[in-house]
C-alpha cells in the first residue's frame, strides 16, 4: 500500500514513481521494479518550517527525498555546537546507506522551509529485496558498474587535464543514451565534484569547449559535435 500524507494547503500533483527515481540507489532500475519500490514507500509527509524531519534514534531509518522545501543536515558536537554537513533542496534524497546498515543515525535533520518528504524504511526495502529475486540482482549489477564507473574516474583523474575528464564524461554519457545530443543527469555542482574540478572549473571549461565548436551548451542539455 501507498501511503500519501495530504496537507490543504501548498500541495502539489505528486507522481509516487518519479519521486522515488530521483534517489540515486533507484534511478537506474527498470519502471518496474520502482514501481515495486513505490508500493512500500510513504509519500509527502509534511514537516513545518523548524521541525526535526530526523534525529540520532528516533528509530527512522531509511531512505528520505525531498518532495518540496528544504532541509539542512547536521550534526552536534558534546557542547551543542551545531556542524552543517549538507543542504537538501526539492529532489534531493538522503540516508541510502541505512537501507542496507543497522546503525543508527548519527545526524539531525531539519526542515529549512515547510518542507514535504517521500520515505522508505529499512525493514520493508529489505523484506522486498528478499522476496524480489530481480531487484537484488539489479542492485547488484548497479553497484558493480558503478565500481567500474569509480575506478575508471579515478584513472582519467590521474592522467586528464579538466577539460579531457569533461570530454570523456560526456562521451560516455552519450554512448548511454544513444545520441549526442545528451541531457546531464547529474547537477553542475554535482558533475564538478564527480569529476574532481570545481564548479567555477566546470563552467569555465564548458564555455571553452563551446568556443572550440566541440560542443553546444543549452542549459542542461549538451550537443557534443560529430
């Protein structure tokens, strides 16, 4: 069963699928094993402006996405002092890693703005992992190809300059698509720190590019020339 928070004021038409595609974890999955996914998933929880959306051992544990609003992660230290470990905007998913781990959490989350939040926790992903046969492997090939993606990274961090490393990534990432006309799928500063440069490197070398006709730039979408 779905479950779907709904709050009068501020809500959104909310699509459950696309939601749960934006975490990094599922969104190379075939439709229908998210669609799986989607059935032990909670949706659009409403957390006011302030409020605490997770804490060290509130018993939450899990995957989140940020549906809409913002939250900031962080920690506290024995005096209280408050350590910002991150910043969650619209589509941005936190605590993939406690799908798979036993461990408590360790940070404080907190709503910036009204915020709405998808879920899932560890208890049913596992119990689906193991009664799905097809999404334990799909896992496991994806994780695999992204150890093969990581090591290759490391390799061309060592031995291509920034504007080499952004060539080569968007090649890959059109022979992934089958075009050459290719939608990034990560956000700049994202990319930038996939590829080891900064994001004022990344737009630099992008600008470079374009004005040696190897490339055109449209906001998200890069035509690479043939």
């Amino acid at each position: 069963m779905i479950y779907i928070k709904k709050e009068v004021c501020k809500m959104t038409k909310h699509s459950p699928l696309a939601c749960l595609s934006n975490a990094t974890l599922f969104k190379d999955l075939p439709e229908s094993l998210r669609k799986k996914l989607v059935t032990i998933s909670t949706h659009q929880e409403y957390f006011p402006k302030g409020s605490l959306i997770r804490q060290p051992f509130d018993g939450k544990d899990g995957l989140l996405v940020m549906d809409k609003g913002k939250a900031k992660v962080y920690s506290l230290n024995e005096d209280g002092k408050e350590t910002i470990l991150g910043l969650l905007n619209k589509d941005d998913s936190e605590g993939q890693e406690h799908l798979f781990s036993t461990s408590a959490r360790e940070n404080f989350i907190q709503a910036t703005t009204d915020a709405w939040v998808c879920s899932m926790t560890r208890n049913d992903f596992q119990k689906l992992v193991r009664q799905t046969p097809d999404l334990a492997l799909s896992l496991l090939n994806d994780f695999g190809q992204k150890l093969v993606t990581a090591e290759k990274n490391t390799v061309r961090r060592n031995s291509m300059d920034a504007k080499q490393r952004i060539m080569a990534y968007l090649n890959d990432l059109s022979k992934k698509q089958g075009t050459n006309k290719v939608k990034l799928d990560l956000k700049k500063k994202d990319l930038a720190g996939y590829l080891g440069i900064t994001p004022e490197t990344l737009s630099r070398k992008l600008k470079e590019l374009a004005k040696e006709n190897k490339i055109q730039v449209d906001k998200k979408i890069i035509t690479i020339a043939k």
